[in-house]
C-alpha cells in the first residue's frame, strides 16, 4: 500500500469536477509523472517529492489553511466561500465562472433590489450573504448542496445563486442571471504555515514550473527568412529582437526565430510579411525559461 511520505510535498487537487482534467493536464505540462487515478485518495509522483491529494473541491481551501496540504489549486470561489487564510501564488488561467444570481424566466423580478424579503437557495451562502448585506438588501438564504437550479421549480426559492460558466445549464432550467456577484478561475494556493527548508524550496520550484508554462501559453514562437535590408525595420516591429543578429554575409536572407505575444500575433504577422518576410511558420512554446 501507498504512503504519504511526511518529507514530500502534498498538493491536493478536486477529486472529479470542472477543474480536473485542465489541473492534470497543467501538472503533466510541468513535468510531474504520475497516475490520474481519480478512484484514489492519493498518488506519488514519480519523479518528483511530491504526493498529489485527489480531495472534494469545498474540502481543498481546508487542507491547505490547517497546513495538512502544503498547496492546492482549487476555484477562487471556494477560496472566497470558505473565508480561510491561505497564500494565493498564482491565478491559472482557466475553469473561468462566475457566481451569479439568477431567477425564473418568467420572473417578474427584475434587480436585486427586488429580492427583498425573498429566499435564495445556493451552495456559496457565506458569499451570497455577504453581497447582499453590502447592498443592504434584507434576504433569506437557504444552503442546498448540489443541484440549487431546481430549487425555484419546487418553490423552495424565488432565486438562486450560483455558479455560472456558459450559462447553458441555467437556459436548459428555465432560469436567467440578473447580476453578477464575482468572477472566479482556478488558482495555486498554499499553506500559511510554515513549511521545513526543502518543502519550501519544492514549492518555489513546481510554483515556478507553472508559471514558465502559464507565460509560454502567451506566445507563439515564429520563424521566418527576412531580406537582410529589412532587419533594423522589424527591429523595431518586433522588441524580441533588440541586439546584434548572427548570419551569413554571402547570404541574401537571415532565418529569424523569436517569441511573439498572441494578442500582437497577427498584426506583427502582417508587417513582418509586407517587409518582404517569407516562408512564415507559427508553432506553440511549452515553455519560457528565463
């Protein structure tokens, strides 16, 4: 049988839910080898001190804050819900939502404001409450675990609060959002307690793994042959490329290879191209090591 070695590092993650597969998939890209047995409790990895935690998503803030997990990636809503002191290292760029208040369709409510004195069902109470009590709306809110869409069908609530990805779910239940009380994505936290010398140093190290990862999935890395008149020209197109550039001198064109930011990917294309660029290839970057 598996045992969690006091010296690893322990990372907990959500058992089996919207976070799941991209949280592998971002582990794996950081070079952690381990098995995605999700029937599990946990897992070691194989060629790194560190012990991956498959746990519920509401239980994860919790591991991390009483130091039993030394980090964690978990939705920021849970974060905000529990109202738990851990570290936030670094936002992760996916399992985008947001919590929002939604009602029946043929609602004749249409504000917040017309919520008072009425009972909203959902999951994030502590977050509900606490939006409502800044807008100094008197509610009643009822906790419900799971499947809070169907609370107003059954007259259990006039509304709801939930969390909200494409907002296909609530369609499909007759219901639509008419304010939103935050915006959410997956993040790395970790503990507030302090950690030994080397699982400090294991958390720098797989906290900078992700973050080379997270910067190359900004770039796209393009290559392309330039006429040697045009270099100073994209020079100043392309700041990647400040410095002294190595070619041949009998060689009419000079092969340029450079990291580019996506949201100036296209246009950068366009001028590098109307300078006389040829043979263009645009490919991804798993990672930029600084």
């Amino acid at each position: 049988m598996n045992v969690l070695k006091e010296s690893n590092l322990k990372l907990a993650i959500q058992k089996d839910g919207r976070l799941t597969e991209d949280t592998l998939f971002l582990l794996h890209s950081v070079g952690l080898n381990f098995e995605s047995y999700r029937n599990k409790l946990f897992v070691p990895c194989r060629n790194f001190p560190i012990d991956i935690l498959y746990v519920r998503d509401d239980d994860i803030t919790g591991y991390v804050a009483s130091g039993a997990a030394d980090m964690g990636i978990v939705g920021q809503n849970m974060v905000f819900e529990s109202k738990l002191r851990v570290k936030k290292l670094l936002n992760l760029r996916f399992g985008f939502c947001s919590l929002a208040i939604a009602i029946p369709e043929d609602s004749h409510i249409k504000t917040v404001k017309d919520l008072k004195g009425k009972i909203i069902a959902t999951s994030y109470p502590k977050s509900t409450k606490e939006f409502f009590k800044k807008n100094k709306i008197d509610m009643q809110v009822i906790k419900i675990s799971g499947s809070v869409e169907i609370a107003p069908a059954l007259g259990v609530s006039e509304a709801i609060s939930d969390i909200v990805a494409t907002g296909s779910t609530l369609a499909t239940n007759g219901l639509r959002v008419i304010e939103k009380i935050s915006d959410s994505e997956a993040v790395l936290i970790a503990t507030p307690k302090k950690l030994d010398t080397k699982k400090e140093q294991l958390k720098k190290q797989i906290t900078g793994r992700i973050r080379t990862v997270l910067s190359a999935r900004n770039y796209k890395l393009v290559s392309f042959q330039l006429p040697k008149a045009q270099i100073a020209r994209v020079k100043k197109l392309i700041p990647a490329l400040k410095g002294s550039l190595d070619f041949e001198p009998e060689q009419p064109y000079i092969n340029i290879q450079v990291p580019i930011k996506e949201e100036v990917l296209w246009e950068t294309l366009e001028k590098v191209k109307s300078s006389g660029a040829t043979k263009i290839i645009v490919s991804s970057i798993e990672n930029i090591i600084n």
